[in-house]
C-alpha cells in the first residue's frame, strides 16, 4: 500500500518519453505500412484500393467504380464486358427446386454455370456439383461419389443430386464474415463484394454444403470464352484471394431470365421462380410434390428445394 | 425420301396425280419439317394448353410430314390388319405400352396428317399433348403447370415449352442414357500459381 503512491507517481514520465517514441515509430510504421500494401498489391490502383464496401458507396461513386472495372476488364480481355447493377425487383424472393426424380447426373448444368458466371477453367472452380449415390442408401453425403465417370449415365442402381448455393434464409456464411463482404439481399440471392472480401474462408467453413468457392490461384478465363454481360455482385471476373459462389445468375435473373443450369437441363429437372408468386411453377412444386430440405437440422432455411416429381 | 417419292410416282402414274404430287411438294417445302424451324404453331388455347404458350412444331423426320403425300387412300390403300412393317417405316420399333400396341392406336387411319384420341377425336400433331395426356395425366397435368418438362426463357414472363415428343420420342419414350461431361479436378491434382499443393 506504501509504494503504490510511488509507482504512480514514476508512470507518467515514463509514459511520456514511451509516448513520444510511440508516435514517431508508428507514423513511420504506418507509412512503411501502405507503401508497403501498395507495392504488395501492384495490381491494385489506388482507386481500388481506398474503395469502400459496394452497400456503403454513393450512386455517383458506384458510376466510377464501373467504368473502372469495365476499363479493367476489357484492357485484360480485348472486348467490351458490362458490368451491370440491377437491383433487385421488389415483391420478389427467388427460390429453386430440383427434381431428385429427374437427374440423370449428365453434368450439362455444372458447365452451363461455369460458361455463364466466368469462372476460373485453371485452377478449375465449379459451383454445381453433382453427388451420385446408391438408390439403397438414399440420401447420404457420406457415401456420395462427387468423381463419377462412367461412359454413359445414369448408372443401374445410382440417383444423383446436383450440390450448389442453397441461398439459405438464415445463411451461415454471411453471419461469419469478418468484414461484411458477403450478405443477402432483399430477393434472397447471397452475394460476394469480391473488392471487399479479404479471403479469410471463413464463410467457406460455415457453409454446410460447399458451396463456397476460393480463388487460390490467379483465375484463368481464356477471353474468348468470357461472357460479356455481368453483374458487379455476380458472373464479373474475379481476382486471386476472393471467394465466390452461386447467385442464381443474378445478371439474368433480375432481368426476368431463368437461370443458365435451369436452360441447359436437358430432363427439365431444375425448376426456378418467385416463391412469393402463388401462380409460379416454384410454389406449385411446394404445394403439390414431395420437398425435402437438405441439412434441415441445421436450420439454415433454404431457398433450394429437393423435390420428387413422380 | 426421294426413293419413297419416286415410287409413289411412278406406282400411280398419270398426270393428275403427278400435279398432286407436285402440290404435296410444295406443301412439303413450306410445311413443318424439322425441329430447327423457328416456332411456328400457333398457341392452341384449348382446353388441355397451358396459356399464352408457343410449341414449337412437331419434330417430325426429315420430309416424312405431310403422311397423305403417301397416304393418301389411293397410293397406299388403307390397310387396318395389325402387321409388322417391311416396305416403309421398318425402322420403328414400338417400345411403349403394351405389346398389343400398334400404329392406329393413335395415328388416325382416315386422315394421316393427324392424330387420333381414344374418343375418336381427331388432333393435329402440335396438339400431340393431348394424346399423351390421355394415358399420362399426371404428367401432363404437371406439364401443363411448367413442373414437367424443360421450359426456357423468362421466370415472370414469356416461356418456351417443348412437345412431349421434343424429349421423348414417342414410339420408344424411355431416356436414351448419355455421356456425362468430365468430373471435377480433384483437389490434390488442383493446379495453381501458389497455394493448391500440399
């Protein structure tokens, strides 16, 4: 009790002289610090570097961060790619659903979506992916082979289960990020600020059903095979160290399009439309067919439906 | 085709039946012959159409529609005995239904260019949904809705259905299998600039 007087009394001169070499070393660390961030990052202009979370920036804001990027890109590619902004359309909640009757596991949809949404063909990234499982033991991760190849399918004995972004209404991915790159929006689609996610991949190991996906090289997108329309929170190509995954094919379904996995079906297995919409076909499906949730326990709602149409 | 034409010709011989084949030539040269055609039919809004639908025209084979270029009750008599087939159409085998089906079950026999219903009711052949949906209701049913079936273009708005007989073909309906695209990479083999190698 005696010297605690004392001890007080010797803290602020010392604090003083730790103070002042405090700031001198921290003003030279900082400035050590985004010389050095920017030279790590020479790709990055300084534009892209100060820009602020795509929900935080202004109207005008947002207009100079699109002709960047649409400069960026087609100085990488050698043509003009869109980068477009469509909100989303009220009184909309898109849903999905997937006749588990249908699926012949031919894989037409996993490279629809990869011609569509421009992903990386080296290192490969794939959003869909199909699970074959034994007809006797019914739905079981466990025992899925993601690898089949046989000559033809479907095989004697095996269904199969196309795996993607559930667009969950509780999603598990968007609660984990860090930073807040990645949340829902009011249409239900989960979407990916890729020039505000700092790769962490925590999202990827909240996600129950892999759909999150990480560039972990840099993306190779040959330009003839770039598809041109894109959205910013969708199919625009993405850099090395951001992660990305599914959003229904945002730049065509908030122009009223169906999705490309849903076109490129060739058994009209993949059913898309506004859950809200009583008239749709995705509300039919729920109403009259036999729907089950994947990973229902985990209470991460789902927007992606699993059905039997027989 | 030709071959077919050529005999038929020549089996009826005579100049009035030369210009009917010369009109049925040109029927044929305008009149749906193939998937590839833009659609054409127009929307049936009858009872068994989904609404405000465009089908696309029947798949037929190449020239094979109209039937009467043939059938026409005098180049080829009508013949109503259940038989195999030898001189023309040996190339279908009926692989749907029960084995006492056969051709006139649902080809009408007066009038070749359409279809007949169990009731008796002829259709045209882009109305072919109704034939099927006599035995297949709930499918059909489900068509009707855009459940069953492949359906293109807008979520809310305009839609692209296809024909029963776009996917299946009707004298053997069951899915032919097919060769599945590459698997995925596995992550092991997964190349990259960094970081994919363990």
């Amino acid at each position: 009790m005696s010297d605690f007087p004392e001890t007080r009394a010797a803290e602020p001169e010392e604090a003083g002289t730790g103070s002042s070499s405090r700031r001198r070393f921290l003003a030279t660390a900082g400035v050590a610090a985004v010389a050095a961030a920017l030279a790590g990052c020479k790709n990055l202009s300084l534009e892209e570097f100060v820009q602020r979370n795509f929900r935080e920036v202004s109207k005008d804001e947002l207009k100079t961060i699109i002709a960047r990027l649409e400069k960026e890109y087609a100085a990488k590619f050698g043509k003009k790619v869109t980068v477009g902004l469509e909100p989303p359309l009220p009184g909309v909640l898109f849903g999905y659903a997937l006749d588990l009757s249908r699926c012949i596991g031919c894989r037409r949809c996993v490279y629809g979506c990869v011609k569509e949404n421009n992903q990386s063909r080296d290192p490969q990234i794939q959003w869909i992916r199909v699970l074959q499982m034994d007809k006797e033991a019914g739905v079981d991760i466990q025992h899925a082979d993601p690898y089949y190849n046989p000559e033809l399918v479907p095989q004697e004995g095996h269904f199969y289960m196309p795996v993607q972004c559930h667009q969950c209404k509780n999603p598990p991915c968007v609660k984990v990020c860090p930073v807040g790159a990645t949340w829902q929006e009011p249409d239900g689609i989960t979407v990916v600020d890729y020039n505000w996610c700092i790769g962490c991949r925590y999202c990827m190991a909240a996600c129950p059903y892999g759909a999150r996906h990480f560039n972990w090289g840099a993306p190779h997108l040959p330009p003839e095979e770039i598809n041109p329309a894109t959205h910013y929170l969708g199919n625009r190509p993405r850099s090395k160290g951001v992660v990305e995954k599914c959003t229904f094919c945002i730049q065509r379904v908030r122009n009223g399009r169906y999705p490309a996995c849903v076109e490129v079906c060739p058994t009209g297995t993949r059913k898309f439309g506004n859950l809200l919409d009583p008239q749709s076909e995705i509300r039919y499906i729920l109403e009259n067919k036999r729907v089950f949730l994947f990973k229902e326990d985990l209470n991460t709602q789902p927007k992606f439906f699993y059905f039997y149409g027989v | 085709m030709a071959d077919r034409k050529r005999t038929a010709a020549s089996a009826a011989g005579g100049f009035a039946v030369l210009g009917a084949a010369c009109l049925l030539a040109t029927g044929l040269a305008f009149g749906p012959s193939g998937a590839q055609e833009p659609p054409k039919a127009p929307a049936p809004q009858d009872e068994g159409a989904p609404q405000d639908i465009q089908v696309p025209a029947p798949p037929f084979t190449e020239g094979i529609f109209p039937c009467t270029q043939c059938h026409d009750g005098k180049t080829v008599k009508l013949n109503t005995t259940r038989r195999k087939l030898v001189d023309m159409h040996d190339d279908i085998v009926l692989q749907h239904g029960p084995a006492s089906r056969w051709c006139l079950d649902c080809h009408d026999p007066q009038d070749r260019d359409k279809l007949r219903l169990a009731s008796g009711e002829r259709i045209e052949f882009s109305r072919s949904y109704l034939l099927c949906g006599q035995c297949h209701g709930d499918k059909f049913r489900d068509w009707r809705v855009g459940v069953h079936g492949k359906r293109t273009g807008e979520w809310n708005g305009k839609k692209q259905y296809l024909l029963c007989v776009h996917c299946h073909y009707p004298h053997a309906p069951h899915f032919k299998p097919i060769k599945p695209l590459p698997p995925p990479v596995r992550p092991e083999t997964l190349r990259g600039e960094k970081g994919a190698q363990p």
